[in-house]
C-alpha cells in the first residue's frame, strides 16, 4: 500500500530535523527560532582586524630629580641698592640694613669690591650648612648665587679666585670618624659638608659649573670664604 501524503511529511519531518514542518494542512509554516545566550563572564570576541587595546598601569612616573637644593636657605635682595660697609676686618654687602654677604680682609684691600660686584650679579645669596654646629663651623658651610640680575660686573682679580674642576666626575664622599663630608673630583677636594644631605646638594649646585671661586681673606683658623661658582 502507497503512503498517504501526510504520512510522507511525518516522515520527511523525522528525517529532516533542520526543517519546520506544519501540523495540519493549510497551517503556516513557522521559522524556527533561536537564541543567543552569552555568558556574563565570557569575553566578547574580538575581530581579526581590532587592535589590541594599550596596557594600562597604575604605576605613577617617578618625580623629576631637583635642579636646586630644596628648600633652599636664602636671602634675597635688590641688586641696585647695595652698598659695602668696613668695619674690624669685615667688609659687610648691605641692601639698607640687610646684610648680603661678609667678606674678611683689610681697610686697604679690594674685598669689598669684589663682595660688591659678585652680589650685583645676583638677587640671591644661598648657602648651605648654616647653623651645623661644629667648632670650625664656617668651613662647612657652602655658599652659592641665584637669579641673574643680568648685569655683567667685573670683578676685581677674579681669575687668581677661582680654580677648575671636572662637573661630570663628581663624587660625594664621607670623610669618617665624625668629621664630615665632602665633594671632590678625584684628589682635588671642593668643599666640606656637615652630612651627607649637605653633600648631596653641593653637589647638585657644584653640577651646575665647571669652576669654584672663593672670595675673602680670612684668618689662618677659619673657613670663611664666600664661594660662587663660573
């Protein structure tokens, strides 16, 4: 006996699971329908053709290192109103009553002048090491110049003041025993610091040059040159 045509359907449906078949005749035929479920952990695809997205990090750039000594022990003053008054071997650079910087020497020699025409260089006088407490406590402090007044003075014998010296071979260096620290470049010592955070920013100004100069004539027992550098 031959199918009957809706016996041939149920068994076409059967063997075809990839097509909707209708119940009755006459009923429409429905498209399936489907589904996406997309796990909420599951990461979206990324196409071919996407560029990785950049890596991100919290990490935070390192602080740029100081170009000064920080902070900085300074006096500030105006460069076009400064005066020299002598008295008991001190020459004293004055801006009214402030004073701007004491140089030791005689009545008759050109200290003074020379005091005069660095300050008028500058419209501040820095230092470091002021207040260290030690009994030879001037030759630990070190003293140097900011702010360009932009005025070019001469200062009198200024090359017998100063001496060279390698910037890029600097090297910070504790003396032992308590005595404190230094800078030097090779054998040749530039000045003595009371620590070693002292050291470390005569070093960063000393950086900056390639000469130190030292004005002042003081006593055999004391330090007390007023430092610049070129």
């Amino acid at each position: 006996m031959r199918p009957t045509p809706r016996l041939a359907l149920a068994a076409l449906c059967v063997l075809a699971t990839a097509t909707a078949c209708g119940g009755d005749e006459g009923d429409p035929v429905t498209a399936p329908t489907f589904s996406t479920v997309v796990s909420p952990t599951a990461a979206p695809a990324e196409s071919a053709s996407a560029s990785p997205a950049p890596a991100r990090s919290s990490a935070r750039p390192s602080p740029a290192a100081p170009s000064w000594p920080s902070p900085a022990d300074c006096v500030s003053y105006n460069p076009n109103n400064l005066t020299v008054q002598y008295e008991a071997g001190i020459h004293q650079v004055m801006d009214g009553s402030k004073i701007v910087a004491r140089l030791h020497g005689g009545p008759g020699e050109n200290i003074g002048d020379q005091g005069l025409a660095l300050a008028q260089r500058y419209k501040r006088h820095c230092f470091i090491g002021r207040g260290n407490g030690r009994e030879d406590a001037n030759a630990f402090v070190f003293d140097y110049w900011r702010d360009s007044s932009g005025k070019r003075t001469t200062i009198p014998g200024e090359d017998d003041a100063c001496s060279s010296y390698d910037r890029g071979n600097l090297q910070v260096n504790d003396m032992g025993g308590g005595q404190g620290w230094r800078v030097k470049d090779d054998d040749n010592v530039l000045h003595l610091f009371d620590d070693e955070s002292d050291a470390r920013d005569g070093r960063l100004v000393l950086a900056k040059y390639g000469r130190i100069c030292r004005l002042g004539n003081p006593p055999d027992d004391d330090q007390d040159y007023v430092t610049y550098g070129r």
